[in-house]
C-alpha cells in the first residue's frame, strides 16, 4: 500500500487560509479602491434607485450611494452586528459591478451613555457625583481614548468577513467638523420654530441621571424586563356628594379604589382619573362604600362579602373632589383649587387595575398631560438620582425604590389590599437600573408639526420586508411624541444654547405691561449659536473643541442686560448626531456642498428591526425637517439574531460561538452565506446555528471546490480549450459545435447536459439579478447553493466520462462549458463569498493572482443571454428527467438494490422522453434499457429488479472499481499516477470479473497491469465474495 499524502500534508479546512491569501492580494493591490474609482461594465437603469444623479468627473459613472450607520464603539464585534455589515459589503459590490460607482466610508458612533458607562467601569465610577469629584475634563479624555482604542479592534473583524469599507477616512461624531454640522441643524430646525424647551414627564435614569427617550428603552425586548413588585389597591375618600346620594348622610364613608405598581408614586398623587363611558359600580363591604368599574367588582372583592348598590357612568363622577391621602405641608398645593379632584381620561381601561387612575403628574406621561391639561401645579418631588426633595415631606432623602415599605406603612388604613403582581418594566439600556418616569425640563423637537410630512414621505420608501412600511414604521411615525433632545451627561455634541444669568431692569411702565417683569427681573435673552465662527465672533475666543467642559467656558456679554450668556449644561441625544451623518459626514453646509448633494439621498441602507425606532426614525426625522426629502430609497430590515438557545446573545449566556473562531474555523464565506440565505434577512428572528453554518461551508464551498478540483486535473490537456476567456457561450448547437466540438453519439450537435448547464446558467443570471435589484437577499442567495449542487451531482457527475474521452473534441466541450461556467458562476457569487469567487475566477482564468489589475469583483455583472423556446424546453425536460430518477432511485431503496448494481430495464409512464435523454437515464439508474410508456397524468417509473447472472458481474466489477479508487483517493494519487493493481480471490464470480473485463477494470481504474496475487493487499467483502485487493506505483 503507499501512501502519497505524507509527502504533502493538507489540512482538512484549507479555506480560512486561502481566505488570508485573497484578502493579502486585495489589499497589495488595492483592488477595493479600484473598484470605486473604476467600476467595470455600464450602469443599468433600476426602477428602485432614484432619479439618475449627476456624474462626476466629466459624467463616467453614476453613483451608487451606501449610508452605513454607525456603531457604537462598546467592545468587540458580535454575530449581531457581524449580520448587517455582511450585507452592507453585499449590496455594494454587486452594484459596483453593474457598472456604479460605489462609495464606502464607515462611521462611528462615539458619544453618549453607551461610551460613558463603559468609561465609568474602567475608572471604578459609580454615578455622575464620581465624574464631577474625578473632574469632566478628566472623565472626557478617558472617553476619548476609549473610542480611539475601540475602533481599531473592529478593524481585524471587519476586514476578516471581508468587508470593503474606507475605515482610514471613517467619520466620527465626536469629530470638530461633524459636531459643527450637529449644531448648525439644532440652529436651523430652532428658527423654523421645530426645537422648544418645555417640562414634561419623561423616562428618567436615576443612576445616569439622564432623561432618555422613549424610542431608545424600546428599541430592544431586553429594556423591558418582567418583575414582581408590591402592587397596592387604595382608598381615596370622597368629599360631599356621590352621583346617587349623598353619600356622607349618617356617617357614611365612600372610597374610590386606585391601584398602582408603583407604590412610591403615591406621595405625588394630585388627582384620579376615570372613563367617562365606563361603568361604575358603587359596592358594599364590611359597612363602608367603595366604587370601582363594575367589571373590576369580582377581581377586586373575591375574598369579600359584597354587594352593589347601584351602577352608573364614569361622567358622573367628574369633578367630585377627594380627600388626600397624605400631607406633604406644600403650600403650592395646599392652595391650588384643582388638586385632589375626579377627572376624565382616555387612557383610563378596565384590562388591569380597578377602573380608576391615580394621577401623579411627575410620575408618568398620561398624569403629566392630564395635569397640564388640568392647570394641576408641578412640584419638583425628586431629584435626578431617584431621590425625594424636601418638597415630599416626610420622605425627603429616601430614594426612591426603597420608600416603597414606608408608603405602605404610612397608608394606615387608607390600604385596601396589597398583593404581588408580575408586569413588564423599563430598565436603562446601559446600566440597567430601573427606570423612572420624571416631570423635567429638556428641550424637544416638535414631530408633531412634521407628523403629515414625514408620514407622506414614508411612503416614498421601499422597504424590505414590505409590511415595515405600512406597519411598524408607520405606526411609529403616527404616535411618536416630541423628541427629547436633552441628555444630563458629559460625553456629547453641546445643546448650542446660550442664556444670559443676569438681571434685566425695566425702565418703562409700557415696557412692564409687555414683559410682565419687576425691576431687575430674570433676564429672558436666548441665543442659539450654529457655527464655531459665529461662537468665536460672540465669545472673542478660539474655539477648538464642542465638548464639555471646554464649551460649558465659553461664555459672552448679552446685547438686551449686559449681563453673561452661559450655555445650558446639557448635550445632546446621541441619536441627533447618528440622524445628521447624510450632511454631518461632509461637513456641511461649511464644506464639501457639492459632494453632499450629489450623495444625498442613499440609495441603501440596513439594519435590524430595533431601528425602526432607532437610525431610520431619526435620519427621517432629520432629512424630512432640514431638507423636506427623505434619508433612504430602499432599506433592509433585518430581524433580531438570538443565541444558539433563543435566548437573547450574552456573554454571561455563554450561548455563542467565539465569532473569530468561528470565521477561522468555517471561513468567512461560509457566515455570509449563512446569513444571507436566512429569512433573517427578510425581518425574521432567529436563533444562531453554528450545525447550519457547517452545512453552508459543506454544500457551498467544499462542494464547489470539489468541482474546481475535479475540472483542474483535466484542464491541462494538449489540445487547448476552446473558449478564450472573456468569451460568453451561446446555447444554440451551432455555436458550440463550430468549435469543433461533438455531441454525445457525435451525431446531435451540442451534448443535452453542456445545453442544460447553460441554459441553468443563464437562469440563474436571471434570478439573481433579479432579486438582488429588488433587494431580496434570500432569494439571490440560495440559487447560487442550487446551481452549485447541479453541478456537482448532475452536470460534473453526468459528464464525468466525458472529461476522460478518448473523442477530444466531446472532451473538449464539457472543459469548454465547464471553464464557461466556472468563470461566470465566480462573478454571480462574488458578492455572496468574494473569496471562493476570487480563488476560482484566478484558477480557472489562469491568471492564478499574478495580474495586480485583474479580480473577480472588477468584473461586469453577468448578464442573461436571449433564449429561444429551445433553452426553456431543455430545462423543462431535464427537470422531467431528474423527477424519474428520483423515482427510480426510490424503487431500487424499496428494493434493497444499490445503484452500482445494473438492471436489466427502467419502465417509465406518461411520459414521452426524448431519444437525447435517454442516456442520461440508463447511466444515472443504471439499467440496460429504457422503454417508455406515453400517457397522460402523473409520471410513473417501475424497475425490473431481476438480477441475472451478467448483471451480477457488472454490479460486482462496479463496486471492485469504487473501492479500487477509493484506496487511490485515501493514498493521495491523482489521474496522471498509474498503478499496478494485485488481486485475490477464491471466489468463482470475481476470478470471472477479473477474467472477462481486465480492460474495462484498468481504464476505470487507472491501472497500468493488473496481477493475480495471493500475498499482500486489503482483505474486503463485495457483494457477498471475499476478495483481496492492492495497489503500487
């Protein structure tokens, strides 16, 4: 036995290397940059792109435009944000080989609390009092070499799945000349009268002391968590008279029952709410009245004796006034005459609860509109950190998780029942503390005076999946309430708003009636600044940096008191700066104009579905209000990628492969098609399978290498091949046989399979394109994997004994048709796996890497070849063809009969076969004969199953020549290593095999002699006959 592989040892997974090799040769010659400035081929019209564009330099190509979104920099790459930016590499590779020049610039997401608390746990700083003792300019520094180290461990990842993106120029928020940009759009949509500062209720975290927008908490599932708290029902006893009588007649008492989960809020209280077309219920229990929604009666009073004396409407209980449950000594309140009363709102539902609100305007968004709407005070109750002021009384220093025990014991009995209760709660994006809704100034862009523009131009907007457009984008539009701008953090774009400290003296009595001020009141002078010169004009100073606490110095005279303007201390939402990256990036309006209108709006973008909520939203919000256009033409929403167990990816999980590992162990193109065939792609969720990705390596590149492999040993062939490269093939005979070529029988022109491969071909270049034009990724993806597979088990199978013909030209053709295609399948794949379609597009050219201007992916788009009806009918029958042997197959299963073992005859019925077809048939069932029954109805296929004595010699000299070449393969031979094959056996049946067909087992063998020997060899059973068998060179 010898042994060729321990000369030349290869790894079982040589593709990750040949990965690097490409990704060497792409960068040496910088084949990425080529692509831009050179793209192959002519732009083609697109019915999804937008009006053509200007040209540039002199009108050569027309752009492409990719927005990519940036990240934020919070550690390494994950499968998650891995997924997006593989079809970010995707879409603009195919486009840039349809001839459009496609730029690529990567951006990063440098501010806000994702930056700021990763910052806050290298330093040991638990809140913003450590920040402030540590000293903002320190805190800012840190950040920013923070990002400054981030960004560049993302360079291996994103260069490793083999991304081409210009990340040498990437842009970043944190920038000058990006924030510059960021202040002139607040300065713009301020004049347009789109930017106010109000107070509001907002979503509050009291460990980030920050107000945080709605959108942000619920851009993901894992911000809202399920948790059990103490949840309380209590009584709120009426003053005067009920709707029924009066009810305080002999002493009796009436209660409203209000619940909350929030205990805490209770020291807030100032009104309750009701459903004016609710029905109440008044009910007796234990000698006292209580009312609620009748429907609620039976929940609430279950474990209680009660009845209902009498039901009415929720109308009937407006502006009844109630006794407060707790004095927090506040003469604000004590004095206002619409505290403590009985209002209507709509909110107010009977699904949980009692029926009845308790409102505390500081605590929630409904309770802070229904108090502003009812002129109820706003009384600051609690500090930034959660804690209460000294406004709340007797809770003045408890924060405010932790005074749930003392509400309750304050409550007396003004407690009805308490009781644990699961609900769904926010919790902060980043720390993950409970959040709190807090009443607040901030300043807000009012989307509802936009709402109809950015809802009309929505509908300009292709989206992939389509329902995201009428859905949940538009839903979101539809019910967004004015965006809270203001961040109380450090690490951030300044709110370029500046507010004079000082003191106004009004000098007139006309000038008093019109300002409504004393002497020497509050000055009111707001100046919102918009450019680093304009603030270097004000303020006399050079200005190098936007960000705190450098800008919080910058300081200049007010023009109305004299006194100083100081800007206010917040920064702005990280989401503002991320929205303004179309215009940001440039610079602009200060610089690059021309660049920026010519690259607005993108074509393309991509992300997952918490973006509906996120980028897109605000890169809408932000075009619609600056430029009255849309951001984006087409976009991609992909859905949410889990863990290997459907849970949420985690490290702490531990339910994710290693992603480097996983891009060094099943390639990279491997994850691309992976996650490119996926219905997540489509925007559904799914779980990440590392056995899927192993079946992606299986059935897309080794499969295709094998193939490569197999065309490669007789590729080198005294006889050239007769396609030059760069040459399309036609399908008619004609054409192929005018090279020279013959067809099976050398009588009828071009062979059925070279006709049906390129006829696969040329729908395949159909299919793709297609889908790719209409942003379908799944679709374009998987008929790569299909037309792979019909190479490798039809097309290279079926015409393996072609490539070993002694007929050169038959030979030739199926080389010719096999090169042809190879070349053409690289380029349609290119952009799904650009390295297998680089390494198989330089084989088979025979350029094999040498040409520094020669790639796969400088290459023009294949383009589809006009069939007549000839192309489709072979594809119809060839698929007819294969639903036989698929038939046939699984009556040789039933049978127990493996297809090396010939038969005598295949019957078919209700089909008509044609006579190119019917070879086909005989060698992939392996039978004698074929006889065809013509019919109409389902095709059948029946198999004589009687095996004779011939036919028992071929099947045994079959399985001899599999194992005989599989001791080839296992040894490291190739078809140019002849060998002398030995054998042995006592058996009558394979002394006749040996003796009656020598020749036919040396040619399918590759045996020089073959020898009767009794010593040596490997001792194996075939077919029941005990046989020895050797092999040497």
């Amino acid at each position: 036995m010898i042994d060729k592989k321990s000369d030349s040892k290869q790894s079982t997974n040589p593709f990750p290397k040949m990965e690097e090799q490409v990704l060497d040769f792409w960068e040496k010659n910088k084949i990425f940059e080529k692509s831009v400035n050179n793209p192959p081929g002519e732009p083609r019209p697109n019915p999804l792109l937008r009006k053509e564009r200007g040209s540039y330099q002199g009108g050569k190509k027309r752009d492409y435009v990719f927005y990519d979104g940036p990240p934020f920099i919070t550690g390494l790459p994950h499968y998650a944000t891995l997924l997006p930016s593989i079809a970010k590499d995707v879409v603009p590779r195919f486009w840039a080989m349809k001839g459009y020049r496609v730029e690529r610039v990567w951006g990063w997401d440098c501010h806000g609390l994702p930056a700021e608390n990763q910052v806050e746990k290298q330093l040991g700083l638990r809140n913003k009092k450590d920040i402030e003792k540590l000293g903002v300019d320190k805190f800012i520094d840190a950040c920013r070499i923070y990002v400054d180290q981030g960004s560049e461990q993302w360079q291996w990842y994103i260069n490793r799945i083999g991304r081409w993106v210009d990340m040498k120029h990437a842009y970043r928020t944190m920038d000058l000349n990006y924030m510059e940009s960021v202040i002139w759009a607040f300065k713009e949509l301020y004049h347009q009268g789109l930017i106010y500062e109000g107070y509001r209720s907002s979503l509050h975290c009291p460990r980030c002391a920050t107000p945080l927008s709605k959108f942000e908490i619920t851009m993901d599932a894992g911000s809202y968590r399920d948790v059990t708290d103490n949840t309380v029902v209590v009584k709120f006893k009426l003053k005067g008279k009920t709707p029924s009588t009066p009810l305080l007649k002999g002493g009796k008492n009436v209660y409203l029952l209000a619940w909350t989960t929030t205990p805490w809020t209770l020291p807030g209280n100032l009104a309750l709410a009701v459903g004016e077309k609710i029905k109440y219920a008044e009910v007796e229990s234990a000698g006292e009245y209580y009312i609620i929604a009748e429907e609620k009666v039976k929940d609430i009073f279950k474990d209680k004796k009660h009845e209902i004396i009498k039901k009415f409407a929720g109308k009937d209980l407006i502006n009844l006034n109630y006794e407060p449950i707790f004095d927090l000594n506040n003469k604000q309140i004590a004095e206002d005459k619409n505290v403590f009363k009985i209002y209507g709102g709509e909110f107010v539902s009977t699904e949980e609860g009692t029926g009845v609100v308790h409102i505390a305007p500081n605590f929630g968004e409904d309770d802070f509109e229904l108090g502003k709407k009812q002129s109820l005070p706003v009384v600051d109750l609690m500090d930034e950190n959660g804690i209460y002021t000294k406004n709340a009384g007797a809770w003045f220093g408890h924060y405010f998780s932790k005074a749930g025990a003392k509400v309750l014991a304050d409550l007396g009995d003004k407690l009805f029942s308490s009781f644990a209760y699961a609900h769904s709660y926010p919790f902060c994006y980043r720390c993950g503390t409970p959040l709190i809704y807090r009443a607040q100034k901030a300043w807000y862009l009012k989307i509802s005076a936009i709402r109809e523009k950015l809802l009309k131009n929505g509908e300009k907007v292709n989206w992939i999946p389509e329902h995201f457009k009428s859905g949940r984008f538009r839903y979101n539009l539809k019910s967004a309430p004015d965006w809270s701008l203001s961040r109380s953090r450090y690490w951030g774009s300044p709110i370029p708003v500046w507010k004079c400290s000082g003191l106004a003296e009004v000098k007139s009595q006309k000038s008093k009636v019109k300002s409504g001020y004393k002497n020497n009141q509050p000055c009111d002078n707001i100046k919102v600044v918009g450019s680093i010169k304009e603030l270097e004009g004000l303020s006399g100073k050079k200005i190098i940096d936007l960000h705190k606490p450098a800008i919080d110095e910058v300081e200049f005279t007010c023009t109305q008191c004299g006194g100083t303007m100081k800007r206010v201390r917040e920064v702005l939402d990280c989401w503002f700066e991320s929205g303004a990256m179309p215009f940001a990036q440039f610079h602009y309006p200060f610089n690059r104009q021309d660049e920026w209108q010519r690259l607005f709006p993108a074509d393309f973008i991509i992300e997952y579905t918490g973006q509906l909520r996120g980028w897109f939203y605000y890169l809408h919000v932000l075009a619609n209000s600056l430029f009255n256009n849309v951001a984006f033409k087409n976009v991609i929403v992909t859905g949410v990628l889990a863990g290997t167990d459907g849970r949420k990816m985690s490290k702490s999980y531990g339910n994710y492969p290693d992603p480097k590992a996983t891009l060094e162990k099943y390639t990279s193109d491997a994850i691309r098609m992976y996650f490119m065939s996926s219905p997540i792609m489509v925007g559904d969720d799914m779980s990440l399978s590392e056995i899927d990705i192993q079946n992606t390596l299986r059935k897309n590149i080794i499969l295709l290498w094998n193939v490569f492999k197999f065309y490669e040993l007789y590729a080198i062939s005294p006889n050239p091949l007769l396609i030059k490269e760069g040459e399309v093939l036609t399908l008619t005979k004609r054409e192929i046989s005018a090279r020279g070529g013959s067809a099976s029988g050398g009588k009828e022109g071009v062979n059925i399979l070279d006709q049906w491969i390129l006829a696969r071909l040329n729908q395949l270049i159909g299919e793709v394109t297609e889908s790719m034009d209409k942003y379908d990724l799944p679709r374009a993806a998987r008929p790569i994997t299909d037309f792979i597979n019909d190479i490798s088990t039809w097309y290279l199978r079926r015409s393996r004994e072609r490539y070993k013909s002694e007929d050169v030209a038959d030979k030739n053709n199926a080389l010719t048709v096999t090169k042809h295609v190879l070349i053409e399948l690289a380029k349609i794949m290119a952009p799904f796996m650009p390295f297998m379609a680089e390494t198989i597009w330089q084989k088979v050219t025979e350029l094999d890497f040498k040409d520094k201007n020669r790639s796969v992916h400088l290459e023009a788009w294949p383009k589809t070849q006009i069939t007549d009806k000839g192309g489709e009918r072979v594809l119809t029958e060839m698929a007819k063809v294969r639903k036989v042997v698929e038939l046939g197959l699984a009556k040789r299963d039933e049978a127990g009969i493996k297809v090396r073992q010939m038969l005598s005859e295949l019957r078919i019925i209700n089909y008509e076969l044609g006579k190119d077809y019917e070879g086909l048939l005989k060698d992939e069932l392996n039978v004698k004969k074929v006889t065809v029954k013509n019919g109409k109805g389902e095709i059948k296929a029946e198999l004589d199953t009687t095996i004779t004595e011939d036919l028992r010699l071929d099947g045994l000299k079959r399985e001899i020549v599999r194992l005989v070449n599989n001791m080839r393969k296992n040894a490291g031979l190739t078809i140019k290593d002849k060998i002398i094959l030995s054998w042995h056996s006592d058996s009558e049946m394979v002394k006749k095999v040996f003796k009656e067909t020598a020749g036919e087992l040396k040619k399918d063998t590759l045996s020089e002699k073959i020898t009767e020997n009794e010593a040596g060899g490997e001792a194996v059973k075939v077919n029941g006959e005990k046989v020895r068998l050797g092999i040497k060179i």
